[in-house]
C-alpha cells in the first residue's frame, strides 16, 4: 500500500538539477537578462562616479591643499548629470528583471498545470486541493523574485563589491587591505546563518 502511494508523487529534486531547470527557463529569456546585466554594471560604475566625483569637487573646490579654488558648479552639474543617468538606468534595469521574473513564472506556472494533467488520480486522492493550488499560485512567487530581482542584484552587488574594492586601493592601499580583512568573517558568517536559517524556512513552509 506505501509503495502505491509513494510511485503517485513526482521526484523530489536536489539543489543541482533545481538550479539547472531555473537557469534554462532564465535562459529562455537572455534579451531582457542581458539588459538587465548591462544597466546593473552602468548602474554600479555610475554610483562609484559620484562619489569620485565629490572627492574631486572637495579636493580643488572646498577645501584644496593648493589653496587655489576651482569652480564648483562644473562638479555640481557632474553630479547633478550622473545621478540623471543612474536614475534612468536604475529604472531600465527594474523594469527587464521585473518583466524576466514575470515571464519566468508564467511559463512556470504553464510546465506545472501541463504536469498537473499527467498526474494519476491517486495523487490528488493523497494531497489536498488547496495544497495542490498553493503551489501553483504562492509557491511560484519567490521563484519569481528570485529570477527576476535576486539574480541580477546578486551580481550588481558583487559589481559593486569589486568596484568599490578597486577604488579603495587606488585612493589608499593600506586602508583598503584593512577594510577588506573583515570580509571573510563576514561571509563565514552569512553561510552559517543561511545553513541554520534555510532548513528551519522549509520546515515553516511545509
């Protein structure tokens, strides 16, 4: 009787085929994941500019060593230019994640109810209607922001780190390598949350 009931259910996948389906079906969609990759490095060069930029402007116009002060609305108008830009950008970029997150699940939701059709009766004899309808209404909701928002912010943030990292070390060396010695920490410390936290997530969820 257990085996009848166990041969109904569809295999449960493990993280590496999961993230191979996920990468076709985001794959499927490489013109918007490909201007949403451009604009968060745009993005990401933009934002390490204006702080560049005010540097500059405080250097030579505020406050310079040479005692000669240079004109501040040029580095004004910079800024002022750059932060146009980045906001442009910025809303380009949400707009093709937001539109990958929303095909992504589409055609999701498409795969589950064909599936759904090729199911025996036996398994909706054994789950719940309203489980069977959660997953294919809430469930798919995460897939989405993650496809569509976490992907490519996960790479505009490791833009950024590297970014930022090289600009310390042109403006000092010394500070830079001081600032970076805490990120391993950091990181060994981020997988212990997300290992403790994950499968405490999964319990709450089922």
């Amino acid at each position: 009787m257990s085996r009848r009931f166990l041969s109904v259910d569809p295999p449960d996948l493990g993280l590496w085929p999961t993230a191979k389906g996920l990468a076709r079906q985001w794959q499927e969609q490489w013109r918007l994941v490909t201007v949403g990759l451009v604009c968060a490095f745009v993005y990401s060069g933009l934002s390490l500019a204006i702080p560049i930029v005010i540097r500059h402007a405080i250097d030579s116009s505020i406050a310079p060593k040479s005692g000669h002060h240079k004109a501040l609305w040029p580095y004004l108008v910079a800024v002022v230019l750059l932060a146009l830009a980045r906001f442009g950008i910025n809303f380009t970029r949400r707009y093709a994640t937001a539109r990958t997150g929303i095909r992504v699940e589409a055609r999701m939701r498409e795969l589950l109810y064909q599936a759904y059709l090729r199911y025996p009766r036996a398994f909706y004899d054994r789950h719940a209607t309203g489980q069977v309808v959660s997953r294919a209404t809430n469930d798919l909701y995460p897939v989405r922001y993650f496809i569509g928002w976490g992907m490519t912010q996960g790479l505009q943030s490791l833009m950024m780190i590297c970014g930022i990292a090289i600009v310390l070390f042109v403006v000092n060396a010394k500070l830079a390598a001081i600032a970076l010695i805490a990120m391993p920490l950091v990181a060994i410390l981020t997988y212990n949350f997300g290992r403790r936290v994950m499968p405490i997530s999964r319990e709450v969820q089922q």
